[in-house]
C-alpha cells in the first residue's frame, strides 16, 4: 500500500525542472540567456503551447536568430508540427525569414518536404506568398520535391504559375525537368 505523498522510485519528481510556458516564453521574447539557463535545468525543448507551437517554431516567427541557434544546438526536433501541421520550416518560408530558413536547411534531420494539415510544404508557403530567396534557398536543399501536390492537387510549380511571380516562376522553371 502507498503512503500518502510518497512517490514510487521508478518516477522522479523533478522540482526544479522549468515549466514549459516558462522555455515557451523565453523563446518567444528572444531572451537567449534565460532560454539557455531554462535548457541547462532539464526543461522540455520540444515542449508545446495550447495551439501545438513549439520554441523553435515560436522563436522563429519571432525572428529570433540566437534562439533558433540555441535549441538546434540543444537538438530540438526540428520535424515537430504545431495544431496547424506547420513546423518552423514552415514558418521560416511562410513569413520569409531567410537567416533562419538556411539554419534549418542546415540540420541534418530536416524534412523539407513535410506538409502541414492542407498539403502544403514549405517550398509552397514560401512561393504562394512571394518570398523569392525562399524559395531559392528551399529548391537547393537536398530532396526537396517540386511535384508534391497539397490537398487540393496543386504543386509548387502550379502555384507558381498562378501567382505569376516573375522572379519565382522563373526560378521554378529552371528547377523544373519539364517546362510549367
């Protein structure tokens, strides 16, 4: 029979690990020496917020260069999606941040070809909302697929047709084995 407040040895009780909400916020407020202290006491890097955002994935819509830094050095899962299927890929290329869009591509365990809830990739995010270096930064990464259709049987390259980006059509031609 168990006493009361006396917890089996199989399951440590760690006081003074650091709250998720606690690694979320530091990231999300670019404060790399709280993120870094918070890591070094055991706290969750790949922990999640109520909408399934991650540090990484908060840090890099924040703009966050040294945190993004600071949790791939601390070998976050840089795959992890939040409620949306987006990862910080995703993120990078959706709001065009090129400086944290190549530290990713840079991570060996990228999977640049993920998709979010809707089938869209990364490459797609970056095309449909015009970020040109994005996109040429993603059709250099290694595997990444231009033909992978979202939800709605659209490509990359067809949304690079319908968007009509000069500078973005033409990079997806030149990336393409057939002519769009």
């Amino acid at each position: 029979m168990k006493e009361r407040g006396v917890f089996p040895l199989s399951a440590p009780v760690r006081a003074s690990s650091p709250q998720p909400q606690q690694i979320l916020q530091a990231a999300r407020n670019g404060n790399k020496e709280e993120l870094l202290r918070l890591i070094n006491s055991g706290g969750d890097i790949n922990c999640k917020d109520s909408h399934g955002d991650t540090p990484l994935i908060v840090a890099t819509w924040g703009k966050h260069v040294d945190c993004v830094k600071i949790l791939l050095d601390s070998r976050v899962d840089v795959n992890k999606t939040n409620g949306e299927g987006r990862t910080a890929l995703f993120c990078a290329a959706l709001a065009g941040h090129t400086e944290i869009l190549q530290l990713l591509l840079n991570t060996p365990t990228i999977n640049v070809n993920r998709q979010n809830r809707f089938g869209w990739t990364a490459l797609s995010a970056a095309i449909d909302n015009g970020h040109a270096e994005c996109v040429r930064l993603l059709l250099n990464a290694p595997g990444i697929d231009i033909y992978l259709p979202n939800n709605n049987g659209h490509t990359p390259l067809s949304i690079a047709r319908e968007k009509g980006n000069p500078t973005i059509y033409n990079l997806m031609q030149e990336a393409s084995l057939f002519p769009i």
